[in-house]
C-alpha cells in the first residue's frame, strides 16, 4: 500500500478559524485524511494532493462566506496568499531592480504603477502585488476566485496593452505554480 501524499493548503493563525476550517473539510466536504501541524504558533492543514485544487477553492469560498480571520491559502510552493486572491501572473523585471516595497503602491516607479492601474481597471478587481528577489519580478494577484475569467481578462489585456515595463510575464495556474515555458498573451480555454 502505498503513503498518502499531503499537501499543505491552510494556514490559520487563529485558534476558532482553525477549528472552523478543519470542521469543514472533514464533515462537509468529507476529506477524510487531513493533517495539522503547527508552524510559528499558527495552524497548518494538509490535505490529500488529490484534494488540494478542490479544497483551495472550496476552503476559500467558505473562509470568504464565514468571514474567518487570519486565514491564508498555501500555493504550489507553500508561500502564503491572502484568501480570495488568485496568484495569476508573474512579471520579471529587468534590468531595472526591485525590492519588497514594490508590495506597496505608493513604492512603485510611476510606469510600473500606471501600468497596475491599467490591469486593475481591466480586470474589474483589486490587484495585489507582491515582489520575488531571486527572480527579480512581481506577481500579480487579482481578488476573485474564477481563476479562468481572470486568465482570459489578463491574456486580453497584455494583447490590448503589451507588456508595459517588464522584459516577459507568464502565467500562473490556479495553484501559483509559474508556467515557466508560456508568455502572456496566451490562448486560453472556453
């Protein structure tokens, strides 16, 4: 018999959420083999791999409906992502440097903003970012659970606007895991 693998998709930083969540996954969507552990003081949940695509979407539906607190998704890599938000595209900068304030707007170089604006007012949602130093770049992360509606408005609006200040932007899937071999604008799935 072979060892179930888990993959971590939670983690919750307070104790009632914590609680909540776990109820959920085990009683209404019957995952039957959930792990918890603890990391820093704050609970972690690993679910079957089978059921990481489902339980992202399903747990996250849940955590915006029950309105938990301090509850973040875990993406393909295990870097956490604010519940409600899509990690979608992922745009390397060059030559030009960036740093961790990128994460905030008011720290964006006036071309960089302008674009984001842009990409904000065509995706119809609030878009965060966050910044990699190892690979010099930015993800873009929409506020929506419909990964596909977000990836046809994003591919549309690269093919409408370019790719602004940013030497390439690729596409992420529904988990965060960069899609290293494709570029925006991409064909996307009807």
């Amino acid at each position: 018999m072979s060892k179930l693998e888990l993959k971590s998709a939670f983690i919750i930083g307070s104790s009632d959420s914590a609680k909540l969540m776990r109820n959920f996954l085990t009683q209404e969507m019957e995952i039957k083999a959930i792990k918890e552990w603890s990391y820093c003081g704050r609970d972690v949940i690993d679910v079957p791999k089978t059921d990481y695509e489902k339980v992202l979407l399903e747990g996250q539906k849940y955590v915006i409906d029950k309105n938990l607190s301090y509850v973040s998704w875990l993406n393909h890599y295990n870097e956490l992502v604010s519940c409600g938000y899509l990690q979608l595209a992922y745009a390397m900068l060059d030559p030009r440097k960036g740093d961790y304030s990128w994460c905030m707007d008011e720290y964006l170089p006036k071309d960089v903003l302008e674009y984001l604006k842009q990409m904000r007012k065509y995706l119809g949602v609030e878009v965060l970012q966050s910044y990699n130093r190892v690979d010099n770049a930015l993800c873009f992360q929409p506020e929506s659970l419909d990964y596909q509606k977000q990836l046809e408005l994003m591919s549309a609006f690269i093919s409408k606007e370019g790719i602004g200040p940013f030497r390439v932007i690729r596409p992420m899937t529904f988990t965060g895991e960069l899609q290293k071999e494709e570029r925006f604008p991409i064909k996307v799935k009807k």
